[in-house]
C-alpha cells in the first residue's frame, strides 16, 4: 500500500515522462482547476479500503492519493 515510486537501478529517482503522460501532452489538452483536497482525501481513503489497506495509517492513505498536475489526472 506504500506508494509507488519510480526509481533507476541504481536508485535514483526517474524523472522522465511515462507514456501515459507523454500520450496526454502529444493531445495538447488545456489545464484543469485542481479537485478540493476534500474530495480527493475522501477517494483516496476508499480506494485504501477497497484495496485492503490501513486507512487510519497515512502512508497507505496517502499511497492512494491521485496526484494532479494541471493537464495531468
């Protein structure tokens, strides 16, 4: 439940675009207003739920967090 982080070999961070992201700029989508913090707390605990994690414990709470970057969802 511990988010997952992208990391080279040797441990470093990656820090170069996913497909997933790539696909989502090569659209040239216009940013968005990010969602209330609220709401996006309130998902995250329920997807902990479902997933089977500890929702009383911030890291598998926060594991879950889906993370907005303007155009990026």
């Amino acid at each position: 439940m511990e988010p997952l982080i992208r990391k080279k070999i040797n441990g470093q961070l990656v820090m170069t675009d996913t497909l997933e992201a790539r696909t989502i700029k090569a659209k040239d989508v216009q940013w968005m207003p990010a969602r209330e913090a609220v709401i996006v707390k309130d998902e995250a605990v329920e997807l902990c739920k479902q997933s089977g994690g500890d929702f009383k414990n911030q890291k598998h709470v926060i594991g879950c967090f889906k993370i907005e970057f303007g155009q990026f969802r």
